[in-house]
C-alpha cells in the first residue's frame, strides 16, 4: 500500500480539480467527459422561464450518470449501511 503524506493528496486533489473544471469548460452543449469505468460528465444548455419575473435564464446543467461498476459498489454501501440483506 502507498503512503502518501497528506500536502501530496491535496496537492494531487487540486490538480485533478483544475483539471476536472478546465474539462468542464472546453466541452461544447451535449458533449461529455468520462472518467474511465466511473462514470460521465454531461454538459447541457438549459432554457427556463422565471415566473417571479417573466424572463427566459439560460444556464448549463451538469448531468452525471455513473456506470455499473461503481452503481454497484454505492449500492453495496447502502446495503451494508441499513443492512438489507
């Protein structure tokens, strides 16, 4: 196992970060980003109507849709968590 000290973990967690948000920003409306067998990022323009003020916002939703290896393991954690087994 490695041990790794803990400004090595934060320094590598800002890195991923910056390149996670850097990603983020690149990728055009509809396009996604995968994180190997994790999962996908999906950046899609959005349009809603505001009723307090009667303007149309656009912004962009960030969907993500995680792949069956790790639904798998986030379920297994809720099982053993309520024991429902």
């Amino acid at each position: 196992m490695n041990h790794y000290t803990q400004q090595e973990l934060e320094t590598a967690y800002q890195i991923v970060q910056e390149d996670l948000f850097n990603s983020l920003l690149k990728i055009k409306n509809g396009e996604s980003i995968r994180l190997t067998n994790l999962g996908k990022f999906t950046k899609k323009e959005r349009k809603q109507k505001c009723n307090l003020d009667d303007k149309n916002y656009v912004y962009y939703h960030l969907g993500f849709k995680p792949f069956s290896k790790l639904k798998s393991a986030l379920n297994e954690q809720v099982i053993n968590k309520y024991k429902l087994r």
